[in-house]
C-alpha cells in the first residue's frame, strides 16, 4: 500500500511531454497522459495543448514551436535559454519524448540541459511484431523505462441530447475514407428519421475535394467548415454523437467521452481503434476497401 508520504512525492512529480506529429497520433497520446502522476507540462503545437488542458486536469501547454524548442534538434542545441525554459527543464522530474530517438541530437541536449531528470524515448509507430492497441505500445515503452504509471483512465462519457450528429467525411489518406457519395446518402437518411445532423469539413476537404462536391456539402447539406482544432472542439461540445472515419477528429471525439461510430476499412482497429468510453467500431472481418460498408449498417448502429 503506497504511503501518505509516495503519493505524496508523487503529486510533486513535475512531467515533460513532447509530442509533435498528426492530429490522431496526438490523440493517441491521450490515455499515456492520463496515466502520468503529478504536473504535465505538455509541449505540442499550441492549439492542441490548450484544447488538451480544457479535457485533462494538470495539464500546462507550450508551444514547441517556439524557437528554444525546435533548436533541440540542432546539433549544440540552444546555446543560452530564457530563464522560464532553462527552470522548466532544471526542475524536471520525467522528460517523456515521442519526437527524439534518445541517440541523436535532441536527446543530448535535453540531457544537458536537464541532467537530473528521468529521460523516457516512446517511439509513437509500433514495432512490426506488436500486435496489441497502440496506447499500450506507448505504456509498454514507458514502463520498461522505469516510468511509473496509473492504472488506466477512461474520461466520462459526455453528450448534449439536445445537439445534432457531427459527421466528418475526412481523413488524412484518402483510402481511409468512406465514398463521399455514401455520407450524403446517410445525411439524407437521418434527416428523415427526424436527427439533426451538422456535417464538418477540413482543410483537406476544401483542398482537395472537387468543387461540385465542395459546393453541395456547404449549400445544400448545411457543411460548417472549421480551420482549426479549437474550433472543432468547441463544436463537438455541443453535440449529442459524432460519426467518421478513421480519423484525427474522430480520435478526438472519441477521447472527449462523445458516442462515436468509427469506420473502419484498410487500417487495423485492434491497433488503431479511438479510445473512449462510447465508441462503437464499424470493421470488415479482413482489411478492405472503404467500400465495404453500406449506409444501413451505419444508420443501425447511430446513437
């Protein structure tokens, strides 16, 4: 049984994080941070570590674009830094990076820069071998470490009854996604069975979906077209579940305790699966085209 004194040191236990990569693989990083005894000083891109501290309590956000931050990369590193960073690194209890290998340029400065903390290197891709959810590679990486984590935590499940099914017909790869055609076809059909239904598009979906198709999303099926994580988070608040496919946003809704369906098709949700306390996997039996599943099924397994 841990003493008054150890969960005490624990609760002191000051924490780095350093995660910069793609939106779901952030996410992902979630359920680690959940985990973590005592202060997190989260380092990632500013936005995400805000709207990160609005969902997870503890949480300090940096910016790790900023210049002291990005040198860590550089070979001698930053040669002087502002006394807020140079006390952020001298009062470090743990260092957790998944942007350094712990043999190249980043890992030694940060060590001599930080000579007192306990540095943990997560390599956010599983190996080829690892056959289990990606969450636990990241707790297997840590523990072996020497890292001390609690046992895992599941955020509440949240929904406003009132608001309407966010849907999200975007992904990161195109083979990812679900026939556009076939989103409009379940918007249709909720529609008619009385939800109400609020469509979101991305940068990528303005980038890249033709203009036809760009235009009925936005004039005719009512699409909101959102620029930044703030904003997309500030969105799913207001609504009663969240529909897409496998996805940053989708991981997103996923940790925010929101019923969410995720589709899946040519990624492996044993491993990729969003994580959160109402999620509801839609998956061939094998590894498929998106194609695979049809707008019934969908419609069954809505919230």
């Amino acid at each position: 049984m841990m003493t008054q004194r150890q969960r005490q040191t624990e609760a002191n236990t000051m924490n780095l994080l350093f995660h910069y990569g793609a939106l779901g693989d952030f996410i992902l990083t979630l359920p680690l941070i959940r985990r973590l005894t005592g202060p997190i000083t989260l380092l990632t891109t500013w936005q995400r570590g805000a709207v990160a501290g609005r969902m997870i309590d503890g949480i300090t956000p940096m910016d790790i674009q900023m210049w002291e931050f990005m040198r860590l990369h550089s070979e001698g590193g930053p040669t002087s830094v502002s006394p807020a960073v140079g006390e952020l690194f001298e009062t470090a209890d743990n260092i957790i990076s998944l942007v350094s290998s712990g043999k190249d340029d980043w890992a030694i400065n940060v060590a001599r820069l930080s000579p007192q903390a306990k540095c943990i290197y997560i390599d956010p891709r599983p190996a080829e071998d690892f056959t289990n959810h990606i969450t636990n590679w990241h707790a297997q990486q840590a523990q072996q470490q020497g890292l001390d984590l609690a046992p895992p935590k599941q955020p509440d499940t949240y929904a406003n009854p009132d608001g309407p099914i966010v849907i999200h017909p975007g992904s990161g790869s195109p083979t990812k996604c679900w026939p556009a055609k076939r989103f409009e076809e379940l918007i249709d059909k909720l529609m008619k069975n009385g939800r109400a239904v609020l469509p979101l598009l991305g940068e990528t979906e303005v980038e890249h979906w033709p203009a036809d198709r760009l235009e009925r999303w936005r004039d005719q099926l009512g699409a909101r077209i959102l620029e930044s994580i703030d904003q997309l988070h500030a969105t799913l608040l207001d609504a009663s579940a969240f529909i897409g496919n496998d996805s940053g946003p989708t991981h997103l809704a996923a940790q925010m305790g929101l019923p969410t369906v995720a589709f899946f098709g040519p990624t492996n949700p044993t491993m990729w699966a969003p994580v959160g306390p109402a999620v509801t996997i839609l998956a061939p039996p094998a590894p498929a085209e998106m194609n695979w599943l049809d707008v019934q099924t969908v419609t069954d397994a809505c919230p």
